[in-house]
C-alpha cells in the first residue's frame, strides 16, 4: 500500500502536473482492493503452512539440508586441511617484516588469506571486529577490481582499440549523463540498457542491483534458505554451484592460494583507486592517457611536473 501510494506520488512530481498528482487520492473502493488482494497471498501461506501439505514440505526441507550441512562440514575440513599444508597460511606463513623478528599479534592466526600479521593500530583484536573488517576489506577489493577494469577498459578500447565513446574517461561519465547524453554500452552505437535513461531510473537499477547482494552480506548465506539454496561455504566464499560455478573450490589446495591471489590483486586495486582519483584531481586526464603521456615523455610528464608545473 505504502509503495503504491509512493509510486504514485514520484509519478506525479515526475511529470509536475497537478492533474496527475491529484491521482494519489485513492477512492475506499481502491483501498479495499489493496487490502484484499494482499492479505491473500499471507492467508494462503498461512493455510499451507498449517496443513499437512505445510508439515511435509517442512520434513523435506530439513531433511534436505541435513544432506547439505553433512557435505559442507565435509567441504570446511578439506578446506582447513589445505590451509594446514599451504605455504600461506599458518604459523609459518610469510610475515610483512621478512625477516626480522617481531612480536606478532596472537589474534592474526593466519587462518585468512593474505594474513601477514600487520595490524599495528590494532583494530582486529576483537574477533567480532576482525570478522566485519575482513568481510569490508574482501568486499571493496571485489568492488575496486571491477571498477578499475571499468574505468580502465573504456579508456583503453578508446585510445587502441577505435572505439568511439560518448565519454571514456571513468569520472567524466557520470558528468556526460548529467548533461542529458545517451551512453552507448561498449562503444556499440544504439546499444544501452540504461544509459539512455534518465538518472533516476539508474539510481533506481543501481539500488536494485545492490540490495540482493547487500541483503545477502548482511543475513549471511543463510539468507538463500528459504528459496532451498543451501551453501557450503561462508559468507565471504559462499562456495557452491551459484558461487563458484566453475568449481575452483572443487581443488582444495589451488583454491587456497586463488583466495591469496584474490585478495593482493584487490588491494593493489583498492591503492590504483588512490592512485585514479589523485591523478584526476591533479591532472584532470584518464589514467591511460596518464601512463601514455609519461610514457612518451617520462622527463617532463611525472608526479613531480604535476605538483610543481614549470614556470
Ligand atoms: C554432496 O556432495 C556430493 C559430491 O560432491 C554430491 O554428489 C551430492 O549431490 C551432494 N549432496 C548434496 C545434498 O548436496
Ligand atoms: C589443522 O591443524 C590444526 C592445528 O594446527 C588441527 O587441530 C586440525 O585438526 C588440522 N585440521 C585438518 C583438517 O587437518
Ligand atoms: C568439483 O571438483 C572436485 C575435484 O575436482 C570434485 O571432487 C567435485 O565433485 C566437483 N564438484 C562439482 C559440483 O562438480
């Protein structure tokens, strides 16, 4: 009801007609109908659950994930069993310092990938704390490598590949929409699914987008039960058919050193953002036109001419 009285509201902002905002006065006939037609899905659920249709179908399902729950016990010990022989993790694991002796934290147990007993400030102490800061630290390297593919690749297609874009320059796009311009998906003239939209519908696909995953993170993977997905996994490598569809758990031991692999690759990711940002502000330019300008021309196109331009 609340949704359907929204809807029509933004309708009627969206057009700034007072004839169509006035729509949002619905009649109690229109209220009525609302009402009934949604409590009929609840009541239906409700008298599924309390036959013995509802009984069954709750056997069946937990029947079901005893079957799952055995084999991701089994999946879990196979995978601690790889840590326990891999070079990455461990007691004998590689440290930051190398060498050098140094008290590490006890907490760092090197039980996760890319484990390398840094944490000066330390904010993993808590184990709670350390749960939620590798979850954040695993899900912005996902972010930062895709994004770094996206702000890199149009560019790239752009410079040496002869394709025409609208606007390749990563943190120029969003500008080019703004002035109301039609973007092509890779350069494909007519293609774009939302890029001829308005900047609400993106907002409101990009919203979309998010939620599943969000809601996900945030229930865990116990969130897809309901729907009789269940996951060997944790929340952070789900595991399982839907998230490793070509079973690169399936190899225990590779998968453990793909999860190191993983997570350098993201927070070399997450330090070139840095790096894209600065140069944006600094030079105002793409960063493959920056590495092409300080390639032709390293003495003079460099971080020192940026900060200090020649007289
Ligand atoms: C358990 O794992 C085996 C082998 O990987 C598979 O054949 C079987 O279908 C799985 N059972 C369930 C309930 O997932
Ligand atoms: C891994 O090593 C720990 C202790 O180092 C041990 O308790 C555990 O049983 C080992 N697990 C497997 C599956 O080998
Ligand atoms: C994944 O690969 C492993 C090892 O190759 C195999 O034992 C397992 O059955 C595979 N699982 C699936 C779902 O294909």
């Amino acid at each position: 009801m609340i949704v359907h009285h929204h809807l029509q509201v933004s309708d009627g902002l969206l057009h700034g007609s007072k004839h169509q905002f006035s729509r949002c006065r619905a009649s109690w006939q229109e209220v009525g109908g609302v009402l009934v037609l949604s409590a009929i899905p609840f009541t239906a659920v409700k008298a599924i659950a309390n036959s013995p249709l509802g009984e069954t179908l709750e056997r069946r399902m937990q029947e079901k994930k005893r079957a799952y729950l055995t084999n991701a016990s089994l999946y879990q010990s196979l995978q601690q069993e790889a840590r326990n022989n891999s070079f990455w993790y461990g007691e004998n694991r590689p440290r930051w310092l190398g060498p050098i002796p140094f008290q590490y934290p006890t907490y760092l147990d090197g039980q996760l990938p890319g484990d390398y007993g840094f944490d000066i400030a330390g904010l993993s102490k808590d184990p709670i704390a350390f749960k939620t800061y590798f979850n954040f630290e695993i899900l912005h390297a996902r972010w930062a490598m895709l994004g770094a593919l996206g702000a890199l690749i149009p560019e790239l297609l752009e410079l040496v590949g002869g394709f025409d874009f609208v606007e390749a320059v990563w943190w120029r796009v969003g500008y080019s929409k703004l002035q109301g311009q039609t973007l092509d998906y890779l350069g494909i003239p007519g293609l774009h699914v939302a890029g001829s939209q308005g900047i609400i519908v993106i907002a409101i696909s990009q919203f979309l987008l998010m939620v599943g995953p969000e809601y996900a993170r945030y229930c865990g993977i116990e969130a897809l039960e309901p729907l009789g997905i269940y996951l060997p996994g944790d929340v952070n490598y789900p595991g399982g058919v839907l998230f490793d569809p070509l079973n690169l758990s399936g190899d225990a031991d590779g998968f453990q050193e793909l999860k190191v692999k993983e997570i350098k690759n993201g927070r070399l990711a997450m330090l070139a953002w840095l790096g894209f940002y600065a140069q944006a502000a600094f030079t105002g330019k793409g960063p493959v036109q920056n590495l092409v300008d300080h390639i032709s021309d390293p003495l003079h196109n460099n971080i020192l001419s940026v900060l200090w331009p020649p007289l």
